[in-house]
C-alpha cells in the first residue's frame, strides 16, 4: 500500500491532537471525524487496518502531546521528583512499605501526590493494553465516534450539575489531600476515553468533581495524570514508527508532535486559567451541537 500523509495533514493533526487532547471534547473522536469530514479518505482507511500508518503517525503526536505536557508543568515535575527522592530514602531504615504509607503523620503532600498519580496511572494502563486495539477497530468510525462525542456531552453536562448542587459553601479537597479511592476512581473514569468521542480529562474532570475536587484541581490533577499515561503508551508504541509502519512518515510525523507539543502547552495553559473560574458548559454544548451534526452527517 503506498503511503500518502501530506504534511498539511500533519500540522492539522497535530495542532488538533494537540488541542483536543486537553480539551474535554475528544481528541481521539475529532482524530476519527476530521479526516473523514475533510475527506482525507487516506487517513479514514488507515484508522482500521492491522498496519496501520496513520496510528503510527498518532503515537508519533502523542509523544509530543506529553512533552508539552512536560513542559508546562516541570516545575512541578521536579517539585514532586525530589518529594520522591527524599522519601525513598526512608526505606533503608523503615522497609518498603513506608513507600505506599501516605497518610502516616509527616508524609509530605508532593509525595502523596506523586503515589495517588501512581495509582489513578495503573487502571486505564492496564485495561488499555488490553482493549485498545479492538475497541479501536470496532468503534474508530465517524458515526460511532459522532454519538460517543453527544454522550461526551452529557457526561460534562452532568459534571457541571454536581458542581452546581455542591454550591460554592463546600470545601473542596487538594488534590494531594483526597483519599486513594478518590484518585482510583478517577484513574478508572479514563477507561471511557478508549471509545473515540469520549473525552479523558472530561470524565476526569467531573469524576474528580464528584469525589469533592474544585474544577480547577480537578482540571490540574487530570492534567497531570495525563502526562505519563500519554507518555508511556507512546514510547510503547514508538517501536513501529521506525518499522514498516513508519515507511514515508517519519518526517510528518516530527513535524505533527512538534505541533502537537506546542499545541498542548498553549491549551494546557489557557485551560488552567478557564477553571479557576469558569466550567464545563461550553465545552459540552459544543459537543452536543458537533456531535449531533456528525450524527446526521454519517447516518
């Protein structure tokens, strides 16, 4: 099969990848509707085929999604690295338990931090391995993707009614501060954004909503739970970009992930200032009116 990937297309999808990526609003489904609504019937058919270039190309974009990531949060990286450092060094003396003892009296919050990411990492990293694939090629079609992105929607739209009947009297938590069912929960929420047009930090966002979060810490927790589950699935992926599959996109595709980098620390930065005051209501009207379009479109 030759391999035909512009790279039009490869800014495109990078800077969608890039953005919808943060954005509650899918970056799998616009990955699945774009192509098919511009008509790059190349992309369409590599979506679903076992060698597949075009999901070759996508590891590609999310590495460069992370690396954004990376970016925009280092400080906050390194801030919690050290945590890390510092508190294995207690293992010498105390054992290898003290590592998962968070809640014992001095643990410091970035360490906490850094285990309740461990733990919201494990549950859509494991089933991921599992079910990516298949669920791929089942569900990475327009018109599923349409109707995933309407029930996309109504998740943020149920989000955004749970924030309203918490009332702005309640106390939320600190990340660092809530329980590790709390962080699991909101871990295992990401197993839905395995069906295109389901969005992963959405249904973080209001899982984390519901376990007592603010928007914004919920926003900033989902975020940072981001990053090493983009990361890793693409450095485990990454192998095929320099085998068969990877034969006439290489060069698109750095171009795509540096886009996509960019794209993310842009988005991921002008998000973190949207939910300090604002919501998930635009973002799920959007999806509601895009995904009820497309519905129609690929009936």
């Amino acid at each position: 099969m030759t391999v035909s990937l512009s790279y039009f297309q490869a800014i495109v999808m990078g800077l969608l990848q890039g953005i919808t990526e943060l954005f509650p609003v899918s970056s799998l489904g616009h990955g699945v509707l774009v192509p098919a609504l511009f008509g790059w019937h190349n992309l369409v058919s590599s979506q679903t085929a076992k060698q597949s270039f075009f999901l070759t190309f996508l590891v590609g974009l999310h590495v460069g999604t992370a690396l954004g990531l990376i970016a925009y949060y280092r400080a906050t990286w390194a801030r919690l690295l050290r945590a890390g450092v510092a508190h294995v060094t207690r293992v010498r003396t105390d054992g290898v338990a003290v590592l998962w003892r968070i809640n014992d009296e001095g643990v410091a919050p970035d360490y906490r931090l850094i285990v309740l990411l461990i733990v919201g990492t494990i549950p859509v990293g494991v089933v991921g391995l599992v079910l990516e694939k298949p669920l791929r090629e089942l569900f990475a079609k327009p018109l599923s993707a349409a109707l995933f992105l309407v029930l996309n929607a109504l998740i943020l739209l149920v989000g955004e009614r749970l924030r309203r009947q918490q009332g702005r009297r309640v106390a939320h938590l600190a990340e660092e501060a809530m329980p590790v069912s709390s962080a699991l929960r909101i871990g295992s929420s990401q197993i839905l954004a395995l069906f295109a047009g389901i969005s992963r930090s959405g249904v973080s966002i209001v899982t984390g909503v519901s376990s007592g979060l603010s928007y914004e810490g919920a926003a900033n927790f989902s975020f940072l739970l981001a990053t090493p589950i983009i990361l890793l699935a693409g450095l485990y992926k990454l192998p095929s970009l320099f085998g068969a599959a990877g034969d006439g996109v290489r060069l698109q595709t750095l171009v795509g992930a540096i886009v996509a980098a960019v794209a993310a620390y842009v988005s991921v930065s002008f998000l973190s200032r949207w939910f300090k005051t604002k919501t998930l209501r635009p973002f799920a009207l959007y999806c509601l009116v895009v995904g009820l379009l497309c519905v129609v479109r690929f009936a």
